[in-house]
C-alpha cells in the first residue's frame, strides 16, 4: 500500500511541475515573434519539403485552406 501511494505522489508531483511555473515575460515574447519560429519562413525549404513529400507519399497538394472564409467548410 505504501508502494502505491508513493507511485502517486510522485506521479503527482512530476504532473504539476509543468503547471504555471515559467510564464513568458514581456521582454522574452520578441524571440517568440522571430521570422525563424514561424513554420514556413523560408519560401524554398517549404517548396523543397513539399517536393519531398510529394516523392515519398505519391500525391501532390492537399496543403492549405479551402473555402471561401465563411467557415461553413
């Protein structure tokens, strides 16, 4: 019984270490808004993945939105 209960706390424990320990301060959110940390900043590396893709699945397209942007899609 003591086994489990301590298989507990310490589950417990690790899951609430996460919790709203490190927030982002302000002066921190400009390395968060860097052109690097967007997904497709580099127009070449995103043609060049798509290319790849492409190759290893045997399908092109699919990436992207549809629809006209009324959000009935």
């Amino acid at each position: 019984m003591r086994i489990l209960i301590a298989t507990l706390l310490a589950a417990m424990s690790m899951g609430l270490a996460g919790c709203g320990r490190y927030a982002v301060r302000p002066d921190e959110k400009e390395y968060l808004a860097d052109r690097i940390m967007q997904p497709d900043y580099d127009a070449t590396e995103s043609a060049l993945d798509q290319h790849v893709l492409s190759n290893r699945e045997g399908s092109a397209g699919g990436s992207g939105a549809s629809g006209g942007g009324c959000g009935c899609n």
